[in-house]
C-alpha cells in the first residue's frame, strides 16, 4: 500500500532565478550583497551564494526561497504592472521610481513602504541619486528636463533646478555630508554642478564630446580638489578646483570607449573600465597608464567599487557580475577574479554533468559564452568564452567537455583541477559543419569518439586520439559523414556499448546507426510530427523518444516496433531514464514534469515548477538521486529524490490512523465518553461512526446531549460534520437524524452573514435536493396517516 503511495517522488530543493535585468545596480558598502533592478522589483542578492535574499516592490514575494508564484486563472482581470525604471539606495532606505511617476521609499530592515509620493516630472523619472547624509534624494526628468530634491523626512520638495538642458543621466552628490554640491551630466555632456541649499548654479564643466559614463572624487574630504571623469569619446578627463571653480588639469586619451571610473588607495589610483572589458590604472600622481585587464569577450557596462572589502565589480551587457579582489604593493594594483554572478540566463538551452561524481554543470544559455557551476561551492559560476556565436549543445565525459554552436565550429576542453571551476581549451576545430550543429553526443565509458548532428540533415561522427604521454594533446579527426535525415536533426545519442548511435529529427522518424560504420541499421516509424528527443535504456535493448505529437515511445532494438506510448498533453521535448531504467522523466513545452513508471504505464508524479518550454535535463548518473531542469523561462532548478522521506511520512501518518482508530473503538466500547469518541469519529472522517453516536443519545431521547455535541464543535469540525451528514442524507433511512443535526448546525448560521464559510464547496446547494425528497416523502406519509385515520373512523 504504501508502496504505491510514494512509488518516486522528486521535489525541488533549489532555484536559481533571474534577479538582474539590467539598468541600475548598487553594492553595499559592506561588499556582501548587490540590489539589482529586475522589472517590476528590486532584488537584495547575497555575493557568495548568488540567492535572492530579499525583493523590493508591489508584486515582492515574502518568502525569499524563489519559490514559484501561483499561476493566475485566464479569467482573471489583468492588472497592468507599475514596473521600476531607477532606484537608489542608502544605508537605511531604497527609493524606487516608477512608470506611473510615482516615487516608493522602503525601510531596508523592515522591507516595508514607508512613503509613497507623486515625482511632479512631466516625464518618465530616470534617474535617482541619495546625499551622503541618506536624508535628501534628487530625482531626475527624463522630459522636462529637471532636478528636483526631496526631503522625505519633512516631506517637502526643497528646489527644482532647470539651469541646464536634461536629462541627466549621471548624478553625484559631493561625498562629504557638509557639502551642498550636487553634480549632473547634461545632454550636451556638459557637468554641471549647484549649491543647493541656496540653489545656485555654481559650475559649467565643458570638456567632452560625448556621453559622460563615469565622475569619481578623489577622496570625501570636504576640500576635495580633484575630479575625474570619463565617457564614450575615449578620453579621461582630470578636474582641479582653483579659485572656487573646476579647470580641466589634464585630458588623457585612452583609445577606447569608457564606461566607469574609481579612486582606490585613498585617491592615489584611478580605474578606469573600458566596453571591450579592458581595466586601465593610473596613478594620480605621474597620470602613468597601466593595464589591469586586457580586452575580453564581454562587454562591459558599469564600474563598482566597494573600498571595505577590497573588490571592484564588472557589469557585462549579458547581465553577468565578474567580483575582482584588488590588492595594491607600491602604487600597483593587481586584480583576482573571486566571484562570477549570472543575473539574467535568458533562455536555458542545454545542460550537462562532469568531472568526479558528477561535480561540476556546464550550462548553455542563449549566449555565446557558456556557464559552469560548481554544485559543490554554493553553485559558484564561470563563464567560459572561446565561441563567436551562441552555444546549442553540451556533451561531457568525465573530465572532457564538447560544445558546439551557431558558429559551425567544436571545441574540446578539459577540467583545471588546479584551478577552481575552471576550463582548459584544448583544441577547437572551425566550419566542421555547413550550418548551425544543433546536438553533439560523447562516446561512454572513456571519450574515444563523438558524433554531431546538424540542422541541415547531416550526422558526423569524429574519433578522438590523445598521444602517449602527453596529458593535454588532443585531436580528433572526421571518421565518417553522411546525410542522416530529410530535415533538422534534433538529438544525436550513444548506446551503452558505443556500437549503435541514433538520431532524431524533424522529418518525424528516429534512426538507429552503426557506429563504427555508415551502416544504418533501422528507421522508427510512427510519430505524427518532429522527433525532439531520443534515449536508449541504460539496461535493456529499447530506445525512448520524444515528439512534438505529444507522445513518448519505447522501440525496441532488435525489430524496432513500438512497444508502448505514453500520451502527454503538450510537445515533449527532453526525455530521460531515471533509476536505472525503471522510469522515465520527460520535459513539455507548458513546463510539466512529468515521472513515468515504465512497467505500469502510468504517470507516478507531474511536477509543476517552470512557467515555459523545458529544453533541458541533466541527470547525475553518480547518485542518480538528483536532476536540473533549465528552460525558456531562465529557471535552473534542481530536483532531489525524496522518496524515503515520503514513505516514512506515510508510514507515520498510517501509524498515528491505526492508534486512532484502535483508541475510538475503546471508547466506543466504553460507552462512557461518547462526547471524546465523536470528536475522535470527525477527526478521521468516519460519517458511519458519528451517526452510531447521535443514535444512541437519540434512543434515549436525549436531544440536550446532540445539541451539546454540536454546539461544542469548532468550525472545522462543524464542516466536516456537515459532510457526514451529506452523505447521511443520501438514504432515507438515516434522513431523520440528518435533518436534526442540520437544523442544529444552520439554524443560526442562516441569521449570522458571518457564518457563510459553512456553505463551503456549495454544501448547502447540495443537501437541498435530498431534503426536499425528505420533506416530499414525509409530506406524502402524512397524507396516508389522514386517509387511513379517515377510513378507521368511518367504520
């Protein structure tokens, strides 16, 4: 019995989400958390762990285990969500600006909206900027072209300034705290900066032809002398207060576009970040130039300093963090990568494990970088560049790694076991197909070949060599091609032995290959629409595929006849063995889940956690105890097998029934605590016993004793009550007592409107017909009694 109550069950144990979208982005001083905007909310993301911590918004959750929202009926009104276009922070308060033009201050500690108020800009708000002090905020136009400053405490708008021509998309107030200067970048990327306590313009800064990215002050003195800035036209410009105004003191071509600039080493160094992701040094004092960094793939948007912890912070136009740790030994400064966060996934296009019992997890997103996790490390990530176009498919085998996508091109890397979720490129090989490789697939038990299908059709299968005694000397060479299919191949996939390969494409059919040889061996037949998927066991002689006519299939090798189908309702896109062989897990295109007991044909669990197409699963084959699920809704999901808890839960529950049960009869038998043994009767839902009850008190003409049966019942009891007298009604035999105790139980709740939860699930509704045949019965009876009392009397 309870065998077939928790035959498998699987439940989510973790969620990596999205949480960074882009556009604004702080980091705490204390270097251990980034608020990120990321739509209609602003996330609190611990750095070590790269969870959500806390969400700033309407539509916030409570819970901060990224547990999926509940799904809204299509039904339902629609209500248009009041998104966030900017937000800042200080060290007790977040302000966030939204479409509507409303400004929402929230308590950090708390994460409560403490004041709400309208931004009086005739545009969208753009930008928001603390002071020093935490108690002012400046907000930003985008169209009338306005700096307004805000006393929230008192609740008043202190100035508008309108001396320049907005919008500003950069802001600063002057460090120090006794300072009343705030500088604005305006659209002819002037800067300009006022006294805004007497709201005065008090300087007009010309220097650059294009947009400013980046204003960093030497240190928070109030006698700060020296200003720099950098923008988009390559150039990095020094300012020196003299005589109460700013004069440019050098400008200083650096050759690339630049997009943020810091102090570091109390004013000494000045970073400066570059979008081709170069780091630039320069030491205030001489204005020598140093690279940190040289270019990279990615393509970097902001610069964060965090002076507490010793770390700077990359933002990439894809949404990724890379944390540097800085040390500096005489006025040089040399950089770490320690952390590497993903704040926007996109859509999850593949996934697979390797490295020892199943370690690492290489990710392919919509991207042409790729991501590996350390499941280990609290999913610590690396993005791995070496690709010119977006990466589609992931094949490993134990510490090798096979990528290839939109690119045409393979390339083969290993496990850095000196280095920590690292890569090492071993060997790539350019234009190895016409068009995009859409699947790629390693040999088992040892990486001795591969085999790689493409969109137009075309299946190559390439054997891998590594010469003796070299660890790190690898290639591989084409053994043979051929034109697999009439349309995109989908899926490319190994027997156990290596010597059958099969594929599966879009022209509606599965083959079955030689591996050795350009043989093939079988074409399966019977799918109505494209093949997504195709597995075989990994212990008997069948192959598993999946397809877009929402159907899975098991074929068997030796004749390849279907021997079963399995019907789901949507596209089955990703399907694979669990257990060894005993179930199959397969992925939907609504985001179902769903476990399927291969002897028995019969869906043991449908898991609901993605809200879009699941494209792909990873199944470590160590444990086989655990899987992830990654798909068009940016969700990486890990899965663990929770089996033995639910049968031990399952097993203490029947235990807890039984001494129940066993305790009810006792007092039944006793016939001295009646009133125990009936609250015991609704406690186990048991209509028969409770009737039992209400009759013997019936017999003995006790009608004080049933009232005070029920009017000693909570709510809840007095709802399962009224469901044990449902199914009373249901016979007239026992519609006596059931109307009694219904009289009882709505005789003042039809008086009391706040009664009206007893008519859950339309209870009343229901019993009506079964009382009106009472009422209809008796009502006929009474007649009888009339005429035969008539015809006694007439005698």
């Amino acid at each position: 019995m309870l065998a077939n109550v928790a035959e498998k069950r699987y439940a989510a144990e973790a969620r990596f989400t999205n949480f960074y979208a882009g556009s604004d982005i702080v980091w705490t001083e204390d270097g251990e958390h980034f608020y990120c905007l990321n739509g209609d909310v602003v996330n609190k993301v611990n750095v070590q762990s790269s969870q959500i911590v806390a969400s700033f918004g309407e539509n916030a959750s409570d819970d901060v285990d990224n547990k999926p929202k509940p799904k809204v009926a299509d039904d339902d009104i629609d209500v248009d969500v009041d998104s966030i276009n900017c937000f800042a922070m200080s060290s007790e308060h977040l302000v966030t600006a939204h479409r509507s033009g409303l400004l929402r201050l929230w308590e950090l500690s708390t994460r409560k909206q403490v004041k709400l108020w309208k931004a009086q800009h005739k545009g969208p708000v753009i930008h928001l900027e603390f002071s020093p002090c935490g108690k002012i905020i400046c907000s930003s136009g985008g169209a009338d072209a306005t700096l307004r400053l805000w006393d929230f405490k008192n609740n008043s708008c202190l100035c508008a300034l309108k001396e320049f021509p907005g919008p500003a998309m950069l802001l600063r107030f002057h460090p120090n705290p006794t300072i009343s200067e705030i500088y604005a970048v305006g659209s002819d990327n002037s800067i300009y900066a006022w006294n805004y306590s007497t709201k005065t313009l008090l300087h007009c800064m010309r220097g650059h032809i294009s947009q400013v990215t980046g204003l960093s002050f030497q240190n928070t003195a109030a006698d700060c002398t020296q200003i720099v800035t950098v923008g988009r036209d390559k150039v990095l410009i020094v300012w020196q207060l003299q005589d109460k105004s700013w004069s440019q003191l050098k400008v200083i071509p650096l050759f690339e576009e630049l997009e943020g600039v810091e102090h570091i080493a109390a004013g000494a160094l000045v970073l400066a970040a570059c979008r081709n992701g170069k780091l630039l040094q320069l030491e205030t004092s001489s204005w020598k130039i140093k690279e940190l960094l040289a270019s990279s793939d990615f393509e970097v948007t902001r610069l964060l300093n965090c002076n507490k912890a010793e770390q700077l912070t990359l933002v990439t136009s894809e949404q990724n963090m890379l944390v540097y740790a800085v040390s500096i030994d005489k006025k040089v400064a040399s950089l770490q990568l320690v952390k590497q966060l993903v704040g926007f996934n996109d859509e999850i296009l593949d996934m697979c494990f390797l490295g020892d019992n199943d370690r690492y997890l290489a990710i392919a997103t919509n991207s042409k970088h790729f991501k590996l996790y350390d499941t280990e490390q609290q999913m610590n990530c690396s993005l791995i560049s070496g690709h010119t176009d977006t990466v589609m498919s992931l094949a490993a085998s134990h510490n090798l790694l096979l990528t290839v996508g939109k690119d045409c091109s393979i390339h083969l890397w290993k496990l850095n076991h000196e280095a920590n979720c690292q890569l090492e490129h071993l060997m790539q090989q350019n234009n190895c197909h016409t068009a995009t490789i859409g699947s790629v697939a390693f040999t088992h038990n040892g990486a001795t070949g591969f085999a790689s299908a493409c969109q137009d059709g075309s299946m190559k299968v390439w054997q891998l060599t590594r010469e003796k005694g070299e660890r790190k000397s690898y290639a591989f060479s084409l053994r043979y091609a051929a034109l697999a299919h009439d349309k995109e191949i989908n899926c490319v996939s190994y027997a156990l032995n290596n010597k059958i390969l099969a594929t599966a494409s879009q022209d509606k059919t599965a083959k079955l290959w030689a591996a050795d040889s350009q043989a093939m061996l079988g074409v399966l037949r019977g799918h109505t629409r494209g093949v997504w998927c195709v597995r075989f066991s990994p212990v008997d002689q069948i192959v598993l595929t999946s397809s877009s006519d929402c159907s899975l299939r098991i074929w068997s090798i030796a004749n390849f006849s279907c021997l079963k189908r399995l019907e789901q309702e949507c596209t089955i896109l990703r399907c694979e063995f669990l257990d060894h062989g005993k179930f199959i897990l397969s992925a939907s295109s609504d985001g179902l889940l769903k476990l399927w007991n291969i002897k028995t044909n019969i869906c043991v669990q449908s898991i609901d956690e993605h809200s879009d197409r699941v494209w792909s699963l990873a199944v470590s084959s160590s444990s086989n105890r655990c899987f992830y699920t990654g798909g068009a809704d940016s969700k990486l999901i890990r899965f663990g097998d929770i089996t033995d808890e639910v049968r031990n839960e399952a097993l203490a529950e029947r235990q807890g029934m039984l001494e129940q049960e066993q305790t009810l009869q006792s007092l039944l038998h006793d016939q001295t605590q009646l009133e125990k043994a009936f609250m015991l009767a609704l406690t186990l839902d048991k209509p028969k016993t409770t009737y039992e009850i209400i009759c013997h008190f019936v017999r003995k003409r006790d009608t004080a004793g049933v009232h005070q049966l029920v009017d000693q019942l909570n709510v809840d009891q007095r709802l399962s009550l009224l469901h044990h007298v449902k199914a009373w009604g249901t016979n007239s035999r026992h519609a006596l007592i059931a109307n009694q105790v219904l009289k009882r139980l709505l005789g003042e709740a039809l008086l009391d409107p706040a009664q009206k939860l007893y008519n859950n699930a339309n209870l009343v509704e229901t019993l009506t017909p079964y009382v009106q045949r009472h009422f209809k019965r008796v009502t006929e009876l009474q007649k009888d009694l009339a005429f035969l009392e008539f015809i006694i009397k007439s005698m």
